[in-house]
C-alpha cells in the first residue's frame, strides 16, 4: 500500500514497559529460529519469496509501584498509533491476505515485510496453513516476534477449533492430540469444560491465543445450519455449557469468542452461500437466543462474534446483524452492556459479499458498533474504505479510538 510505517515514541516506550511480559508470552511455544522465506505449499504457485485476566474484567488498572496503571498503558498506546495504524488494528486476516502466497505454511521475510506495512489486529489459520507441530509452532512464533518488533504489542493468532466438523488442528493425526466430537454429543456441562481445556491447552501450546469458539446458538430447527455444532436445542442446556467452555478456555490462557450473535440457530441455510433470515422476534431472542450469550458474558467472554442473519422483526430491515446498528448497539452493547471485543463473522460470505461493496464493508461494520473486521473479501478495499470514511466525517477517529482501546486492553491483558 505504499507506507511507510512508523510507531510513535510513546509506543516504543510501552513495549519497553511490556517487554518482560511479551517475552514470557512468546516463549509459551518452543521458539525456534526464524526461518529466511515464506514457504507455501508444494506445487502452489506464489508471486514472492512467501513466507490472563479476562479482557473486560478490570484486572489490572491499579499502578504496581512505580508502573503505569492498564488504563494508562491503553491510552498510551492509543495515542502513539497513527491513524493509519489504528484502522490497521481493526482488521483480522488470513495470513495470505498479507503476504498473497498461495497457502503460507511458514513466515519469514515477507511476513515481515507484510506486517511493517500493515500490522493487522490479528490473522486467522486454518487447516491448510497447519502442517504438523513444529511447522506451526515455528510459524507461530516467528509471526508473533515480527509483530511484536514492529507493534510493540501481540498479535492475535487465530483459529476455529470447536471441535466435531470444525476443527482445524484436532482433525490432522499429525498433531497428535485428542479429537474433540461434536458438541451435540456433550452430555454434560464438566464434559464441554474439559472439552474446551483440552482445546486450550493444545493450542496455546502451539502458539496460539484466540479460538473462536464457543458456538452459543441454539439449533431449535430441523435443518438447521448449525447441525452437531451446537450443544442443543434450548437455552437450558446451551447456556450452562457455554458458560462452562468459556471458563475451560479462558483457564488454559486462550482467549475465546461465543458465536454467532444473536443467534443463528433458528435459521435454515448457509450463510457461506447466501442470505439467512429467520422470523424471529426481540421478545424471543431474550427468552431463548440472547441466555447463552449472556452466560459466556457472565464468565469473561473475551470476544462475541456476530453472525450474518437478518431479523427483519427485530431490526426492521434487512441488514444483515453483523451490520446492524440495531442488532450490534442496541442489543449487544446497550441492553446486554457488553464492553469486550465485538468481531463480525467472516466478510468473505455470501450473506454480506453480495449486498455491500468491499470497500463499504468494513466501514458498515464498525458504524454497527463493532470493533474487529474478520476476513474481509478484499482487505485493501475494506482498509482503504475505513481511512475514507474517517477523512470525510462519516466515521470520526474517536469511534475508531474506541474499538482500538478496546483491542490494545485485551492485547496488554494477555502479556500481563
């Protein structure tokens, strides 16, 4: 994109402040040494040489001796980040999106290179970035020091792994680790919590620090989309073992997101391929959809991620949720008061794709009220339309401060 980009003062003087407790959080992994390429598959074709408090819960802000309380550490942060680095924060990615590889198992320079030029919230894997143990972990930590030189922060390093059908890592007997089944099977709130640590423990091992798991949503219909990935089909038996996989992940060091809000379940149909819509009312949605959300609120929930769906008896139109002003404000921050990370459901889907332009998606987005932007279909568009939206007024820079104060908290939170 053309940038140079530099961190102001004031950031490099928090990554001192930080620095003993990034180097505890990087060492989690066996480091290895970086590797000099970004290497992607064999036979695919690439362009270049490829390549623990809970956040929310205010942990942290008393000053210890002679050190900056979290409060300060955030707001000096904040304002050291140009605009151009702030809006970089809001966006969650495929490591490809970065570097254009053909599938990147590796990170070296161009990673590097990438991250310097646009150093994202976050990146998001997937199983074919995933080849073994050391080739993860290598991958991992190689990503988490380029972008913690350039930063002075971590990055959030990505994956789904709910377990059954979606599962990433589990279901590649080169890991060597548990396969966790299909939540449909869990038959009992202690079972989904030793689930969820099992996930945990083998991911942080790995190197990782997000998982974007739970599922929340509540497959009261036949033919639902959900399937075997939900716990069941009512809020009595999701929202206790919702509550107890957040706790199971969070006690691991893994940050974790209950999805999809405000409940998908009721729907039938992808929203990979299309538009889902259910009939849904705001009086059922607290009766039903909205419990289990509220019980991985309850718990620390570092992150909800709002699905595609449109509820036309709730919002009034037609706008898919994860764009809804009414759906995201409204519902989630005013009424349900949550104060941590909101991320959209990938914007690479046919549910969003096919009635917003790329370079409008990420700005719809964050004027619904969230925070992070995962996978849009075009990041250069989607990143280039928020600095538009800024320099014109329709988005004002406090708005962005907002969600990157909220990003850098849960970031500081996990180096301690």
């Amino acid at each position: 994109m053309g940038r140079r980009r530099s961190f102001a003062p004031a950031l490099v003087a928090l990554a001192v402040i930080a620095a003993v407790g990034v180097a505890a959080w990087a060492a989690w992994p066996s480091l290895m040494q970086a590797g000099p390429d970004d290497r992607a598959e064999p036979g695919v074709a690439v362009g270049e040489v490829s390549d623990r408090p809970a956040p929310g819960s205010g942990e942290g802000t008393e000053p210890e001796g002679g050190r900056p309380s979290l409060d300060e550490r955030v707001s000096e942060a904040v304002s050291g980040m140009t605009l151009e680095e702030k809006v970089a924060q809001l966006f969650v990615v495929r490591p490809e999106d970065l570097t254009h590889v053909g599938t990147q198992v590796a990170a070296g320079e161009a990673t590097r290179a990438a991250l310097e030029e646009l150093p994202v919230g976050g990146i998001c894997y997937f199983a074919q970035n995933l080849v073994d143990p050391d080739q993860t972990r290598e991958m991992l930590s190689n990503t988490q020091a380029y972008y913690e030189e350039v930063t002075g922060l971590p990055c959030f390093l990505a994956v789904d792994e709910e377990g059954g059908t979606v599962l990433r890592v589990g279901s590649n007997p080169a890991f060597g680790v548990e396969r966790i089944g299909d939540m449909r099977d869990v038959a009992s709130d202690e079972e989904a919590r030793q689930a969820a640590v099992t996930i945990g423990s083998y991911l942080t091992d790995l190197g990782f620090n997000v998982d974007f798991a739970p599922d929340a949503d509540i497959a009261d219909v036949e033919g639902s989309t959900l399937g075997l990935r939900s716990f069941g089909a009512s809020a009595e038996v999701v929202a206790p073992r919702v509550r107890a996989q957040v706790e199971g992940f969070l006690s691991t060091g893994i940050l974790c997101s209950a999805k999809h809000f405000p409940g998908i379940g009721g729907a039938v149909g992808d929203s990979h391929d299309g538009t889902i819509t259910a009939d849904t009312t705001v009086e059922e949605l607290r009766a039903s959809e909205l419990v289990p959300f509220e019980a991985a609120m309850e718990a620390g929930v570092p992150f909800v991620m709002v699905g595609h769906i449109t509820l036309p008896n709730v919002t009034g139109d037609r706008v898919p949720a994860s764009l809804s002003h009414a759906i995201v404000q409204g519902l989630l921050r005013d009424e349900l008061g949550y104060d941590g990370i909101v991320i959209t459901d990938a914007l690479n889907m046919g549910a969003v794709v096919e009635e917003v332009g790329h370079d409008r998606i990420g700005v719809q987005a964050l004027l619904a009220g969230v925070d992070m932007v995962l996978m849009p279909a075009d990041l250069e568009a989607a990143y280039q339309g928020v600095l538009d939206a800024v320099a014109s007024g329709e988005l004002s820079e406090e708005r962005i401060d907002e969600s990157v104060a909220r990003i850098v908290r849960t970031k500081l939170e996990l180096v301690g």
